[in-house]
C-alpha cells in the first residue's frame, strides 16, 4: 500500500546563508547604482548633443534604476529587512510607473513629428555596452533574491532586465534612424517596453514577484507566478 505524496516545500536558507545572500543583493545594488549613475550622466549628455529624445529617455530611465537601487539598499540596510519590504515594494512599483509614463508621452510626441535625432556613435556603444552588462547582472540578483526570498531584490532584478531591453530597443532605434532614416522604429518598439514597464509595476504593487526560496537544483527553481501574496510572511 502507498502513502500518499505530500508536497515538499524548500528550506529557507540558514542565518549564516542569509547574511551571505544580504550582503551580495547589497553589493549587486551597489554595482547596479553605480552603473546607472554613468550611463545616466553619458545618454543623457549624447541625447543632448544629438538632439536624441530615445537617448535621453535611456538616461532618465537609468536614473529610474537608480531609485530602484536606492530602495532595495534602503531595505537591507536595517536590522529587519523584510519589515522594509512593502514600502521599498511600491517605491520600485512608483519608479515602473514613472518609466512607463514618460516612454509613453515621449513617444506619441516623436511619432506626431518630434525633432529628428542625429547620428550618435557613443550612444550606439553605450546602448551596446548595457546589452551586453545588464542581463548578468539581472541574473545575479534574480538569483540571490529568489534564494534569499526577497520580493524586492527580485523586483529590482525585473527592473535591471528592463533596462536591458531599452538597451535593444535603443540600440536598433538609434541604428535603423541612422543607416536607414526610420524615425517610427524606436517610439513604437518603446511603446512596448512602456506595456512592459506598466505590468511590472503593477506586479511589483502587488507584490507578484518570485519570491519563494529557491531549492538547491537551479532546474527546479520556481517561476515568475509563483510567489505568495504581498501580506503574507515570506
């Protein structure tokens, strides 16, 4: 006779590993600040100079990233990082939906006859330096913040994902306007990416983010609907 199968739910990791996981969302955070705040000083100083509304919407957007950042290092400054996390959770929601507003409003002004951009080589090589960055970084604070079950740290995770694909879409944006002259290709494909903003600021409000401990096998690891609602103790 067989017993019935119960479900087996992951241990959360040990004090000793948490302070571990803590300490590298907190350094993570701080490459991600660090990061933004460059790529915010060169996209949006480029944007100017090539009269760029794509370029300088990428350079606020990493300011963006930056209050993000700024949110997630808040939390787990204090004693009690999860007593931090609902407010440090809507902090990361206002900043999606700021992005997902200004992408927005930017973008019908460039597709009802905005000012063309010229050619910008250093924002071709900044767009393709944060496509290559931004994914590994992602990654490892997706990682650590799923381990640690932390909404926030995977949240801001989704954030830096974001940047990555504003990175592609600037990128093919900023190449097709000057091999090809297409200034529709860049507001349409941010029009995207602004949807894309909405919903995760949305889930990040909600708390709908993969929050519960990952287990050992990195195969078995749970999805992006798979987290706890925002009231209940991860």
């Amino acid at each position: 006779m067989s017993l019935p199968l119960l479900p087996v739910t992951p241990a959360r990791p040990n004090p000793a590993r948490r302070t571990v996981l803590a300490r590298r969302i907190r350094l993570l955070v701080a490459a991600t600040i660090g990061y933004n705040l460059i790529e915010a000083v060169v996209a949006i100083s480029a944007g100017a100079a090539a009269d760029s509304t794509a370029l300088i919407g990428f350079g606020l957007d990493s300011i963006i990233e930056v209050s993000s950042a700024a949110a997630v290092a808040w939390q787990f400054a204090g004693h009690d990082p999860e007593a931090r996390e609902k407010t440090a959770l809507r902090i990361i929601a206002i900043s999606f939906f700021a992005l997902a507003a200004y992408i927005s409003v930017e973008s019908a002004r460039a597709l009802l006859g905005g000012s063309e951009a010229a050619h910008s080589t250093i924002g071709l090589m900044l767009a393709a330096l944060s496509l290559a960055f931004m994914p590994g970084l992602s990654y490892a604070q997706r990682r650590a913040g799923r381990e640690l079950g932390s909404r926030t740290a995977v949240a801001d995770s989704k954030q830096t994902l974001l940047c990555t694909y504003l990175s592609a879409v600037l990128l093919v944006g900023l190449g097709l306007n000057s091999v090809l002259g297409w200034n529709w290709a860049d507001p349409i494909a941010a029009l995207v990416i602004a949807a894309v903003a909405l919903k995760e600021g949305r889930d990040a409000w909600r708390g709908e983010t993969c929050c519960a401990p990952a287990p050992t096998d990195e195969a078995s690891a749970c999805t992006d609907r798979c987290c706890t609602p925002a009231n209940q103790t991860t």
